[in-house]
C-alpha cells in the first residue's frame, strides 16, 4: 500500500504562514496533483511528506505510519526534483544504481535492477553516458528511473517538466502518466501548470496561500469549481467572472451587469435566492459566450445571432489557428473572454459588440465568502 496521509498540517517559518490545516488523503496507487500559483504552499507540502521540512503541527502518514519523526531515506519514498539532481561526474548507469548502493545489494542484482529501469524509460543505449551528453529530456528520465528502482511507496515530484521546452513537456507528460499506470505505484505531483494538472492527475488538489480550496477528479473541477478563485485558476483561458446586484421574484431574478441584465433560468433563480445574497458574483466559461454584432445582433461566426446582451468594446484578437479568443471589456472596465471559431470574419479590435451567454452554464458565488453557491 502506498497511501500518503496530512492530517490538519500546519507549517510556519516565522510569523509566515506556508501550509494552513491541511488534509489530505492520497489514495494508493492515485496520481494526485497538488497545483497552485507560486507561494500556495504546494511545494512545502510535498517537502513535508518527504521529510525535508517538519510540520508545525499535524500528523503526516505514509501507508498508514505516522512519519513526523522518521528520517527522509527511511519513509520509503523517491522525490524527482525540478533540477534532476544529478551526478555530472558518474554515468548514467552508476547515477541510477546509486541508491542501490546503499542497500548494499550484490553487483548482478543491481545491474539486472538498473538495466529493467532503463529499458523501461528508453534510456537503454545512454547508460554508459554522462548526464552533459543527455538532452533535458533524457535527463529527466534519468532521475525518474533512479526513482524507480527504489520501489518507494510513494513517488514525490516537485515541477519535473518545467525545465523542458513547451513541445518535450507535453510529451513527457503522456510519459510519466503511462510510466505510472505501468508500474501501479502513488505519486503526488507538484506544478503551478493547470494544464498539466487537468491533463495528468486522476484528482488534483488546489492550494491557495497554504489551504485547500478545492479536490477532486479534473472534469468535476472544471464543471463545478467551489470557489472563485477556483473558477479563475482552472481553464485556459479563465472563467469569466462579473459581480452584480439582484433584482426581481424568486422564481425570475436578474443580474444586472455594466449596461444591461443577465436573466436567470427558474431553476438558477430560486438557488440564487436561496443564498440569500442580494448581490452574487456570476462567471461563465469562455466557450459560453458569443460575441455578437452591436447592431444587428450577427455572431462573430456569421450566424445568427441575438441584438441583445451587454456591451463591451473589443481589446483585442488572440488567433489560434483553431479558434479565437476575443478579449473584450465591459462598460466598468471588467474584461470577458469568448471562445468562439475560425469560421467568419474577426471582429474588429476597438469595435463595439453585444455579448451573448448560455444562461444554462453559469455559475454563482458568494462575494462574501467567494464559495460557490448550489442548489
């Protein structure tokens, strides 16, 4: 069993608070992702659990062992580091096996150990090779298969990829979660990169100034974030967010926004309600909304479209080649975002549209506590 356990785990340096109450569980055989801005506390975690850093208060388990007060070679875990940690002055084959070393295991049972690891990694033909004549990739790979011939109950790993180019990351990526699957192993993962949070972790953890905000499976995340600042971390481009008061009956409210309202759907209206809240913060994805013509109501695709919405002023046009990210600004300087096609002509950067929403597919907060409001 590989199980990684914080239970209300606290670390301070100083008057500065860098983990606040955290629990967390982490199922064996799980790739959990613990993403985050810089400063969230995520990195200091995973030091935490690999013996690095002592919690301040709090108990850390590892299958089911309280760890607090066991050194970091004795918990049984491997930590891949950003850098690679690398001996330049051994090969590849003596910096895998040097773990294996320690453990003061026979020459034949350490080759056989190594050469597995790196047929595994592809790094079969490297092995008499130094790190200075890898590629960053291949040396990645290096610390991975130094982890692995371990078998730790735990993988620890702290921005692997950042130091890659944009095209070896996302290959690496499909590597390391394969790599997991393959070997059935626990691995708590640490980036800053929503995208390779969504894309690699079976749950991910989101940190903000040290709590948790939010956890839970990468589609569940995106479909229902429980706070705003979730809502703004996860999805690329960001949620759209807009506060306004509330106006109307229980069972038909309205937003009102900068130069016009957003009517609710019944159900929408009576959860609204509900809270209690007479001003809410409302967001929406960027897939969600339309950009139509501030005249005659024309989509920015050429369909047809609807002459009402609200006002904004077009910033700019990010062209993807795929799609198109129009960035616009409301009446009060609140930007919006909308993901529409290729297809049609590219509104006009400076030209005044109407912005549509799929009133089916918002989402509500609190602007009190910034937690999501349900029914």
């Amino acid at each position: 069993m590989g199980s990684v356990v914080l239970e209300e785990v606290t670390k301070r340096f100083g008057d500065t608070v860098a983990v606040d109450d955290l629990s967390l569980e982490v199922r064996d055989e799980e790739f959990l992702v613990l993403v985050g801005p810089s400063g969230c506390g995520k990195s200091t975690a995973l030091r935490m659990i690999a013996g690095l850093d002592d919690p301040t208060d709090g108990v850390v388990r590892i299958d089911g062992r309280i760890v607090n007060h066991v050194e970091p070679k004795d918990r049984d875990v491997a930590m891949v580091f950003q850098d690679y940690a690398l001996y330049p002055h051994m090969t590849v084959r003596r910096n895998v096996e040097f773990p294996l070393r320690t453990r003061s295991m026979d020459r034949d049972e350490r080759q056989r150990v190594v050469t597995e690891a790196a047929e595994t990694l592809g790094l079969g033909e490297f092995l008499d090779r130094k790190p200075a004549q890898l590629s960053g990739g291949q040396r990645q790979r290096v610390a991975l298969a130094r982890a692995i011939v371990r078998r730790p109950e735990a993988f620890l790993m702290d921005e692997p990829l950042s130091n890659l180019d944009a095209k070896l990351r996302v290959a690496t990526r499909t590597e390391l979660v394969e790599l997991q699957r393959r070997l059935g192993t626990t691995v708590v993962y640490v980036t800053h990169d929503q995208v390779e949070a969504m894309t690699m972790g079976s749950r991910i953890a989101i940190l903000n100034e040290g709590a948790l905000e939010q956890i839970g499976p990468p589609p569940e995340i995106y479909r229902r974030p429980a706070s705003v600042f979730v809502a703004r971390f996860i999805g690329s481009p960001p949620m759209n967010t807009a506060a306004g008061p509330v106006r109307g009956e229980p069972g038909a409210l309205r937003v009102v926004l900068p130069g016009g309202e957003i009517a609710l759907t019944p159900h929408d209206s009576r959860t609204v309600a509900g809270s209690g809240c007479s001003e809410i913060v409302v967001g929406i994805r960027p897939e969600h909304v339309t950009v139509n013509d501030a005249k005659d109501g024309a989509t920015a695709d050429g369909a047809a479209g609807d002459a009402s919405g609200i006002p904004a002023s077009v910033l700019s046009v990010e062209a993807l080649g795929y799609e198109r990210h129009v960035i616009c600004r409301l009446d009060d300087g609140t930007t919006m975002i909308a993901r529409i096609s290729t297809d049609g002509p590219e509104p006009p950067a400076h030209s005044a549209v109407r912005l549509g929403f799929d009133t089916a597919r918002l989402h509500f907060f609190d602007p009190a506590t910034t937690r999501r409001i349900d029914g």
